[in-house]
C-alpha cells in the first residue's frame, strides 16, 4: 500500500484486510466496546501466562499489565454504566447530576456515583449492583486512580504495593472472570431499561415492573368503583408513596397496555380480531398445514431416512391448493383483519412489550389500506402468511401475551387443542411471567 501525504506510519491500514482493525468513526466504537477490549486483554495475558506455567511468561513481569486491563476495563464499565444512568434520566425527566467522565479515574468516585443513582433509579439495579461490591471495591482499595499497576511509584517517589507482596495469578483469574461476567451483566441491564423506559410506560416514580404489581393488586377493571378498589389503591399508594395524580397517571398508563391492562382482567380488543375472523383465518391456513405434525413433540430428524421425495404431480397439486387458499383468504378475510393477524404473527419476533405491538399494527394497517386499489399485493402478502408454519402457534401465542384470553380459549376449544394447550402457550406464559417479575430480557 502506498502511504499517503500526512499519513502515519505506524498507525495505518494494510494488507491482509483482516488485520485492519477499526476506529473512530469506522465503527464507532464506545466505551462499552473499549472495556471489552481491555478486559478481553487481561483475559488473554492471564491464560497464556498460567497455562505457561510460570516457565517462560514469568508471573512477576506480567502481573502488571494483566491488573493493568483490567483495573482500566473496571473504570471503563462503570462508565458505561454512568452513561447508561445518565440517559435513564433524560428520559424520565428526572435530574441526575453529571458525571465529569473524562476528568475523573477515581474508582472509588466512579462506584459511588453509580451505585447511587442506580440502586435510586429502579430496583432491578439492587441485585446486580450488590454483586458487584465486593469486587470493584476490592480494585478500588489496591488501585483507586489507576496508577498503581502503570508505575512502580507514585508522584511522592513511594514504591506501589509494598503492603500486598505476592499476587496468585490464578486466584485472579478467577476473581476476574467473576467479576467481568458481574459487569457485563450490569451493561445489558442498562441496555435492557434503555429500550423499556424508551417505550414511556413509566410515571415520576414507577417503573413499568412497578406498573405491573399495581395492575396485579387491583381488582378486576369492572370493580373499580368498590371498596375493593379503594382498599387497593391505598395500600398501592402507602407502598410507593404516591400522591392521587400519579397513581391517576398509573391507571391510565396501566390501561393502555395490553398486557398491563389483563393483569387486571381488563381486555383492550384488537381492531378486526375475533373469534370467528380468526377461525376463519386458520380454517384456510389448516388446508396447508397438518397441525397435528406442527405440533407434535419435538423428534430427531434423520435428513436421509425423513426425507420423502415430492413428484411433480403432487408439487402442481399443492400449487392449486394455495393458489385457493390464496383466493378464499382475499375474498373472506378482510384487510384489517389481515392487518391484525399479519401484526400478531410478527410480534413474537419483537421485543415483549404491547407497544411494538401497536408499532407493528400501525404499520400493517398502513399497508393493508392500500389493498382496496389493487387485489394483487393483498393476495401476495396473504400467500405469504398462509404458507408460515407456525402461524396458529405465534398467533395464539400473541393473543396470550396480549391478554386476548377468551380469543385464545375459543381457538383452542375450536380446534381441541385443550390438551396441547400448556405446550402450545409455553412461550407467552413465559413471557407474562416476566412481566411481574421485573427481567427486561430472557
């Protein structure tokens, strides 16, 4: 490669491809990416040195640019994890103030910082940052400013470490790996809230977990003007100290997501879906599908002896059989209720929240109001439903999450698939399951 005007020599890119790394604006790498760099080092130098036994990757030596990366991937975390912190906050309008990121290497500074404004923004923090403790607090009482593992004195010309005298490397590879799985975990669950708090399901002082265990207390929607309901409310409001606007505000929020609002036995129906649209929907979706082989337990496939050659007779059948399909599905189900199913199939794919629901449907409908002008994309987009073969099961499942219970219960009834039924919903009973739970991820 010819080195170009004002190009460095040293830091440049270069043949093979492969061992360009990228950075900067290439990438855009953050400090999340630069910790794992950092702690992937650490965890390469520690495995090479004790596999090698001491012999000629000598511990002494290399104990300093092992603690090094990782005293540094420590820092570098728990910044993200103040970034993390820091637009938590502007979402929810509450004032957190700033951290100077760059001024500061104090780790102890760095934990406080985070360990209080996380353990006061939600109470998933509580775990994770408990578990984490005893390990940053111990880089913080050996290096607190990153200097300790850099040089051999300090600025006073004091000789680092005289207290500690032998470090066992396999001890901290140990500890390491501990710790690195702990801050990992502490990154995506701040990853995690970003992407829910972003969805708005939140007041001044409820998370949506929080949200969840109010529309689990209350009593069923159609009671709210009992005692009940008062009972309820106050105990709900001593709980988080709420005042009546911001509980009002929780109802209302409670209300519009769907599967916040079952919890309370509320059901917010999906426009162009009912018992009958949907039967009709499967009953032509079934003559393409055995549901009796989609449903059947898990076995080993065995590609040579399961393997059942298709004649061109019987390809040109099926063909006609679709093509049908195709035509029954246009003529008798109509494009809202084509809109609804097309959006409850693809939300098993999405994130677990009523509200990339309602972004999915906002989309289908979108689409399927252009299907009056012109049958043909009506007719290729309902092909490409009907030949999903799990249509029923990520339907049902969707109708499950999104408390549509009577819906799912007439299906099943309708179809006998009672027996199956535990199986069939496993995954949406999962996922409500985490609903009052708390987990932002599986």
């Amino acid at each position: 490669m010819t080195q170009m005007a004002g190009q460095n020599a040293t830091f440049r890119g270069d043949e093979p491809t492969w061992a360009n790394a990228c950075v900067g604006e290439n990438g855009d790498p953050q400090i999340y990416e630069y910790a794992s760099g950092f702690a992937s080092a650490a965890n390469l130098l520690l495995d090479q040195v004790i596999s090698n036994r001491g012999l000629t990757l000598y511990v002494d030596t290399f104990i300093y640019p092992i603690c090094f990366n990782m005293r540094h991937a420590v820092e570098l975390f728990l910044k993200s994890a103040a970034t993390s912190l820091g637009r938590l906050a502007e979402i929810r309008g509450t004032a957190t103030p700033k951290f100077d990121m760059a001024g500061s290497h104090d780790l102890g500074k760095i934990w406080a910082y985070v360990k209080e404004h996380a353990l006061a923004f939600d109470q998933r923090y509580h775990a994770t940052i408990g578990s984490l403790e005893p390990y940053v607090v111990d880089f913080a009482s050996i290096d607190s400013t990153g200097q300790v593992f850099r040089y051999p004195f300090d600025i006073d010309n004091k000789k680092h470490l005289v207290a500690l005298s032998i470090v066992n490397v396999i001890v901290l590879k140990k500890r390491w790996s501990e710790l690195e799985k702990r801050l990992k975990d502490l990154a995506s669950l701040g990853d995690g809230l970003l992407t829910e708090y972003r969805w708005g399901a939140f007041t001044a002082n409820l998370s949506r977990v929080q949200l969840a265990e109010i529309a689990a207390a209350m009593p069923a929607r159609a009671k709210w003007n009992t005692d009940a309901f008062d009972v309820a409310k106050t105990a709900m409001q001593q709980k988080f100290k709420l005042s009546n606007n911001e509980f009002s505000k929780a109802l209302t929020i409670i209300q519009g997501r769907r599967e916040l609002a079952s919890l309370c036995e509320h059901v917010v129906p999906i426009p162009g879906v009912d018992a009958a649209s949907l039967m009709r929907f499967f009953d032509i979706w079934l003559q393409l599908h055995d549901l009796d082989e989609i449903l059947a337990e898990p076995e080993t496939f065995d590609p040579i002896v399961d393997f059942d050659a298709v004649s061109l007779k019987d390809m040109l059948a099926r063909h006609e059989i679709k093509k049908k399909a195709v035509q029954e599905m246009v003529e008798n189900v109509t494009p809202e209720t084509f809109a609804a199913l097309h959006a409850l199939y693809y939300f098993q794919q999405d994130e677990e929240c009523s509200e990339a629901f309602e972004r999915t449907l906002r989309f289908a409908h979108n689409v399927a109001s252009h299907y009056e002008q012109s049958l043909a994309p009506y007719a290729n987009d309902a092909r490409h439903l009907l030949e999903k073969t799990r249509a029923m099961p990520d339907i049902l499942n969707s109708l499950n999450y999104l408390g549509q219970t009577e819906l799912v219960n007439a299906v099943v009834g309708h179809y006998q698939l009672e027996a199956r039924r535990a199986r069939l919903l496993e995954p949406s009973e999962r996922a409500r399951a985490r609903i009052c739970l708390g987990t932002v991820s599986d």
